[in-house]
C-alpha cells in the first residue's frame, strides 16, 4: 500500500491530456462541420434489379432503377394529367381503320457514352425498329438473350397484335397491327416501351458480348449507368447531352435499402434525399417532421392471394373459395396497410370504370370454411405453401407477416402452412415455374386503361411470360377481355369487363385484398419529384437545393 | 524456439482441418442436396457444368469428396451463393476486410483509451477514481452490444444529426475498391476530395466503433487494472524502491514492461468477442461486412455462403489468435523458463 500512495505525486499525465482533448476538439469540430459532399442525389431503393431493361422484367424494382432514368420512350403519359404526350416521337398519326400508327421521330437526340461504347450516330428509326423487333421477332439476334422472357409484351400479346414495324425513312416509323386494339398506344406509353440503341447491340454481337445489353445498358435517358453492385448501390451519372431540357445533377444514387426502418431513418438523418415506398405503419413518423415530405395518391394496383389452380387441390374452385372464406380480410388490412388501403372486390380498384360495385365479396366464416373443405375432401392437417414476397411493394407493404396472420387463420380451418420466400428475382423465377400452391403478390398497374390489370394477371399467355401467378387459363375469360378490347367505347368494354368480374368472383383463381394508396417521401431540399402513378420514378427533372 | 514453432503450427494445422472437415460436414446437415450446398449450383444447373472443374465427384465415397472439396477450397473455388449467384470466394474477399478493418480500429481505440485508465486505475488503487473508473467499467461491460449501438444511433444520428448511421462512406464518393480497406482505398485513390472522403469516412466510423470499443475498452481496463496492482505489489518493485529509485522511474523501468506481458495473452482472447461484437453491430450499422453478410446469409437460408462465410471467420480467429498465443510465447522470458522446466 505504502508503494503505491508514492505513485500519486505522479501528475505528467496532464499536459499530453490536455494536448489530447484539444486535438479531439478539432477533429469533432472538422467532423461535425463538414458538409463538403460532392452534388448528387441518393434515392434509397428497396431492392437490386435484376437487370436493367425494362422489357424483361416488369418487377418494379428494375423498372425504378432502368426505365425513366437510363431510357425513354416514344411517348410518355403526363405523371399528372395522365395525358399521353411526345416524347422520343414529336407526333404522331393513327389511321381511320386504328390499325395503322405512324410516329415522327424526335432529331438529335444522343445515347449515352460509356466506357466502352462511343455513339456515333443520333438517335433514329433503326433503334425503334431494334427495340421493338428484339420482343416482337423469335429469330432476332438479340430475343433470347437474358433469358429472352418478355414479360410485360408477352403477357399483352402484343407480337401476335403487331403485322409489321416498317422503317419509312430515317425518322418516321409505321406500325401495323392486325385488328385495331384501344389500348395499344397506351401499352407503348408504359414503362417498358424502352428505346435501346442499335448501334450498341450491333457493337456488342461484333464483340461477342451480346449478353452485355441488358447489365450495361446503354439508352436515351437522363442519366447512364456507372456501376451497380448487388444488394449494395446503383450509381449514375447525368447525361451530359440530355434532349430534354431539364435539370439534372452531376450523380444519383440508389442507395439499396431493403428494411423500410432503415430507410425511414437515413431519410431523417439526411444519408437519403428520398426513399422507396415507406412504410404505412412510419407514415405518420413522415407528416411530423418539418424537413419530411410525404406525396400521396390513390394507387392503381391490387394486392391479392393467388393459388397456383395447375396443382390439386387447388384447381378446385370450392377449395379456393373455402380458403378465401378461412381469412378476415379486413383485419389483415388493418394489421398490414395500417388503413391506408380499401379492401379490393375487383381486380381493379374503383377509380377505374372497369370497376364492378355489385360483386359480392367472400366473408369471412371459417365455420363454413370447414364444412366446405370436408366436403371437398381436404382432411384435417393438410399442408400447404404460402410464398411471400421478400419486398415491400406498395400493394403489399409486408407480405411476410400477412402470411403469418394467413398462417394463422388457416391452422383454425385444419390447415398447416408453411411460409416460404426467397430472394426477389429467384422468387419471381420459381413462382413463374410454378413450385408454388400459393402466393401473396400483387400488381401495380403501368397504365390507366383496365386491361392493364386483366390480361397480364389472369390471361392464359400470362402463364408463359410469367405474371399470371394463379396459372389460370380460361378461355372464356380471354374471349371476354379480347373482345373488350376491339370496342373503343367504354360503355361498351365495361359490359365484357363487368362479365370478366363476375367470372373471377365465382372462380377465384386469386383472392383480391387489397388496393393500396401510393406514398413517396422526401427531404425538403428535393425539388420536382412527383409520384408517377403509371409506374416507376423519374429523376429526370429533380433538383437539390 | 524451433520445437515451439512446429507445435503451433501442428496445433494450427489440426484446427483447420477439424474446422475444414466441420464445413463439409455441414453442407451434409443442411437441409438440401449436399452439392448443392457445397457448390452453391442447383441440381438442373450443375449437369450443365458437369464438364467443369466445379465437381465434387458426388459417386465417390465421403473421404475421396472431402479431398475434392479441399483441393477447390484451396483453388478458390468456394462455390457460388444461392441467393446472389456470385463466387463466394471473391464476395468475402470484398466483405471480410471491412470487418477487419472495424475491428482493428475498435481494438486500437479500446488500447489508447483502456491502457491508460487502467494504469490510472491501479495507480490510484482503492480511491475515488478507482471505484469511479470500475463502476463506469461494470456499467460498459453490462451493456449488451447492440443495445448500446442503438442507443448511440438514437441520440447521435436521429437525435442530434452528427454521425450518419449506416455504410461506410457517403455513396457520392466514387472510391476505386483496391485493398477493400476504406482509408487506404481513399489515400490510393487519386480523382476525388481526399480531404472530404476521409472526413466522410470517418464520420461513419465513429458510431461503429464506438459501439464495439466500448466493451473491449472496459475488459483492458479490468485486467490492465488488475495485472498492474499484481506487479506493483511484486518484491521486485521493493527491490526497486530500496535501491532509492523515485516512482516514476520505478514505474517506467520496472511497472509497465512487467504489468503489460500477462495482459497480451488476454487481449489475444478478446479477439473472438471482438469479431462477435463487430458481426451485431455491423448489422446495425449496414456496414458491408462479413458479420452482415452472413446474416443476410442466413436470413435468406444461403447454405453454400453460411458455411464459406463460417469456415473463413473462423480461419481468421484461430490464425489471429494462434499468432498472438506465439508471438507471445517466443517474447516472454518467464514463459520460456516454465517451459525448460517442464522439459
């Protein structure tokens, strides 16, 4: 003891101490003070795409990160108006018989420069050609590259509508269909209408890279492609000779963010100048910061649960309804959507005309549910599959933990269920194969028209491009929207739709849920962001003060 | 000296193999096709590669495959993730040395701050700074790890905006990924801000390794604590004093060296927690590292990533801490004599 007192005359502690906190001091001071970040916008997204062409893959996480910020389109809808308006086409001219559209292309407008490719030419009709070939043709050079599943055109048809692309001259293009369509100029308005360059594609099959289109693309837009890493960022880099007359800043970034919590919370501490769908269940944390902004607009999408009806017992439509009527859909709403969604009778929501007030819903009564499945022959501890979305998506905030109410209100009709989910992309590519008994997914709709929502979900060619996540196929329910389609007057194609709803109450190939409002937040600083309701972001145009 | 070498290095090469063994053990208890889970290829896909070097030859007996599976661990062929179909050898070549690098600074700050107050603990042995110092000790060593980052998060980033609270740099710098170290990436690199970068760079270290350090920083305290009452109250310190020494000389020729050689082996022992403590936090924090990596790994049922990512943390704790365990042994007088003694 007496030893150590003597070491406490030792004080040559202090003067280093002190030189010490000084320079922590200034470091914090440095550290807290410096707001030297290059310009540059971080959006933080919900998911890697998985690739960056729109036309293969109509997830809305690729189509966000591809379709308004590295290409444009012929035409585009107004985000507000919902008008449709010129975009890479300054006009253009639909004959008498509406078989036959002629598109005036816009001049001078230049493609992305990257590292390995140099354009030498501006845009003109051979790139439209090549665009629209590339889906529209089986034997085209580039079809079966990634995969060669054209999702969105083959779920639509659109290569059996489509008689012949026929350059004119170097900026007017024709288009001839086979029988007069109403929505065809609406279907090359959406978001995966993209216009590619030919000169690239032609640069690759030299180089023999072909598959190189779609991971390093190359297109019109606003901003090109700098480098993507999975499940961590996408950079790009402003356009610098953009056609469009916008402001752009020198970088945006998607910042990939798959917990809704941790976007919420960069949003706050400013690491994120806008975030991806937040959560319901955060909206009111948004309207109560001053520096937050919070969009809102009534959504055109549905979020349902479909039963895959090529697997018994489900291609039973008593099954399906007994397990519709096992379910309380509105406490599912109100435990999910936390309200902000009205429950769904159609699959359409009711701003659409397509939309059929007088369809009975199933209630909920598992008592009758049990009775119905006995009676189906489904015995007491069945087991089946609920597939659920590893992502937030606007018509479904939180897949997992619906199935984990579904879950629930199955094990009270005797039946066991096991949640499966997987990764995004390897989740869509299983359910497109068909593994699946049943899933909860949704749609978000790309354009006003209703047929948008019918015949991708639901149509038999739906199976094959991998969006009719039911694998139902009816050939009355094709007749009925095929022949919507032929007339112009809505009068007249809400007749055939109002039959396609009736058809879909007494099946249920799916059990539409819910139709989901749409949100964006974003930091004060943001301007000129606006929700685009006919599909994915645009960055084009935004400014940071 | 040569005797000692060649039993650590026996030690290491048994451990390895054991763990080596324990990772292709476990693809067979994973649920799924045991190829599957060691290459990381569905069935469908992997009689396309049938041609490739990447088989286990799945006929032969278990020790003929266990030999496959060493020879490609060795050739870099990990296989690939279920989830995000990369090689797996390259993704933890990316992620690990994030992890390293957190941890090494956490370690760093737990020395600068915990030697010190450690020494000023024991120094002021049963008086108020003492007490005052092992109650704050007690209190950061109760704190779970991923509560404190939380916390921190909480009052730091949410609260009063100072520290950004997730990755480890502001996206809108571009730094050219060269060592996969952030700091040494950003002084190699010539086109941007450095001045700005590192200032970013830091700024998104201080929440992490605050919240690792604080743990680290508390266990030195004790055993620097502790270790330095042993030494001081040894008979060669009074040995010391009687030659007429002052303190201070005392403590700098005598103390500090003594003190210090029992706490190495210790610290060494610090390391797994270390690791452990990094792998929540930078979950928490987003920090591209292995820990976080192979959360997401589990989370989303990867086989093939959970036992690379396994098998290559584990390597890296028991060289790290076999290295340590040597260095030791070969510089410590004291050990040296025990172990003639024994012989």
């Amino acid at each position: 003891m007496n030893i150590l007192k003597k070491h406490n005359k030792n004080t040559g502690f202090k003067t280093p101490l002190i030189i010490l906190v000084c320079t922590l001091l200034c470091a914090c001071d440095a550290l807290l003070q410096s707001k030297t970040d290059p310009n540059g916008i971080i959006y933080c997204s919900e998911g890697s795409p998985s690739n960056f062409n729109p036309q293969l893959d109509t997830s809305g996480t690729t189509v966000d990160a591809s379709s308004h910020q590295i290409y444009d389109r012929l035409i585009d809808f107004d985000p507000v108006t919902g008008d449709i308006v010129p975009a890479l086409a300054t006009s253009w001219l639909v004959s008498d018989d509406g078989k036959t559209y002629t598109f005036q292309l816009r001049q001078e407008v230049s493609f992305h420069q990257t590292q390995t490719f140099t354009p030498t030419r501006f845009f003109n009709a051979d790139d439209v050609l090549f665009s629209i070939n590339r889906w529209r043709l089986v034997d085209h050079p580039y079809h079966d590259i990634s995969g060669g599943r054209y999702t969105y055109t083959d779920s639509l048809n659109l290569r059996g509508l489509i008689s012949q692309v026929k350059r004119i001259n170097g900026y007017r293009i024709e288009i001839t269909l086979h029988n007069p369509e109403s929505s065809f100029l609406a279907n090359l308005a959406t978001d995966f209408a993209v216009i590619l360059s030919a000169e690239y594609a032609d640069k690759l099959i030299s180089r023999n890279q072909k598959e190189l289109i779609d991971y390093k693309p190359v297109g019109t837009g606003p901003y090109q492609l700098a480098s993507f890493r999975q499940d961590r960022y996408i950079r790009y880099t402003k356009h610098p000779e953009y056609w469009r007359e916008v402001e752009l800043t020198d970088k945006l970034i998607f910042d990939i963010t798959p917990s809704s919590s941790l976007r919420l919370a960069k949003l706050l501490t400013g690491e994120c100048d806008a975030i991806a769908l937040p959560a319901h269940s955060e909206l009111e944390v948004i309207r109560q910061q001053e520096n937050l902004v919070l969009d809102e607009k009534p959504g055109l999408n549905i979020g349902f649960w479909a039963f895959n009806t090529s697997k018994p017992p489900f291609n039973n439509p008593q099954v399906r309804r007994a397990l519709g009527m096992a379910i309380d859909k509105n406490a599912l709403i109100e435990a999910i959507y936390f309200n902000s969604a009205i429950p769904a009778k159609n699959i359409v929501p009711p701003t659409s005309w397509a939309f059929l007030a007088d369809v009975r819903p199933l209630s909920y009564n598992p008592i009758a549910a049990i009775k119905l499945l006995r009676e189906e022959g489904i015995p007491e501890d069945f087991s089946m599959t609920v597939w659920a979305m590893p992502v937030q998506r606007a018509y479904n905030p939180n897949a997992m933990k619906m199935a984990e109410l579904i879950q629930a209100y199955l094990q009270v009709v005797g039946i066991q269920v096991n949640i499966i989910s997987y990764e995004w992309s390897i989740f869509r590519e299983r359910l497109t194969e068909g593994l699946h008994d049943s899933v909860l997914i949704g749609w978000s709709a790309d354009n006003g028209d209703p047929d948008n929502f019918y015949r991708p979900l639901l149509s038999c060619a739906a199976i094959e491009s991998g969006t009719n996540r039911a694998m139902w196929c009816s050939d009355e329910y094709d007749l009925l929207i095929n022949k919507a389609l032929q007339y112009t007057e809505i009068s007249e194609r809400t007749y055939f739709y109002g039959k396609a709803n009736e058809l879909l109450a007494e099946q249920l190939p799916l059990i539409p849920i819910a139709h989901a409002s749409r949100y964006q937040a974003h930091r004060k600083e943001l301007d000129g962001l606006v929700i685009n309701p006919y599909g994915g972001v645009r960055f084009g145009g935004v400014k940071k003060h | 000296m040569t005797n000692v070498l060649l039993r650590y290095t026996n030690l290491v090469l048994v451990t390895l193999f054991i763990l080596s063994l324990l990772s292709f053990i476990l693809a067979y208890l994973f649920p799924g096709e045991a190829v599957e889970n060691l290459t990381g290829l569905r069935l469908n896909e992997l009689t396309a590669m049938q041609n490739s070097a990447l088989m286990y030859s799945a006929d032969d007996n278990i020790f003929v495959q266990y030999w496959h599976y060493i020879g490609e661990l060795f050739a870099g062929n990990w296989g690939v993730s279920f989830s995000s179909g990369l090689p797996l050898y390259e993704d933890v070549g990316h992620y690990l040395p994030a992890s390293i690098e957190l941890s090494a600074y956490a370690l760093f700050l737990s020395f600068f701050i915990g030697l010190p107050l450690g020494f000023i603990a024991a120094l002021r042995h049963h008086k108020l700074t003492d007490y005052s110092l092992l109650s704050v000790s007690l209190l950061g060593y109760s704190i779970p790890v991923f509560w404190l980052a939380l916390l921190l998060i909480l009052v730091f980033s949410l609260q009063l905006g100072w520290f950004p609270l997730s990755g480890r740099i502001s996206l809108l710098f571009e730094i050219p990924s060269i060592t996969d170290f952030i700091i040494i990436d950003i002084l190699l690199s010539d086109s941007i801000d450095k001045q700005a970068a590192l200032i970013s760079a830091f700024r998104h270290l201080i929440l992490p390794t605050l919240s690792i350090a604080v743990v680290t920083t508390t266990l030195i305290l004790r055993i620097t604590r502790r270790s330095v009452i042993e030494t001081l109250n040894s008979e060669f310190i009074l040995a010391a004093y009687a030659r007429g020494l002052t303190p201070r000389q005392v403590l700098m020729r005598h103390g500090i060296r003594n003190a210090l050689i029992p706490i190495l082996p210790l610290l060494a022992m610090q390391f797994p927690t270390l690791l452990t403590n990094a792998m929540i936090v930078e979950s928490i924090f987003s920090w591209p590292g292995i820990g976080n990596w192979l959360i997401q790994a589990i989370y989303q049922q990867d086989y093939p990533a959970i036992r690379a990512g396994m098998l290559a943390v584990s390597v890296l704790v028991v060289i790290f801490t076999m290295s340590i365990d040597l260095t030791i042994r070969l510089t410590d007088p004291r050990r040296r004599r025990a172990e003639r003694a024994t012989t």
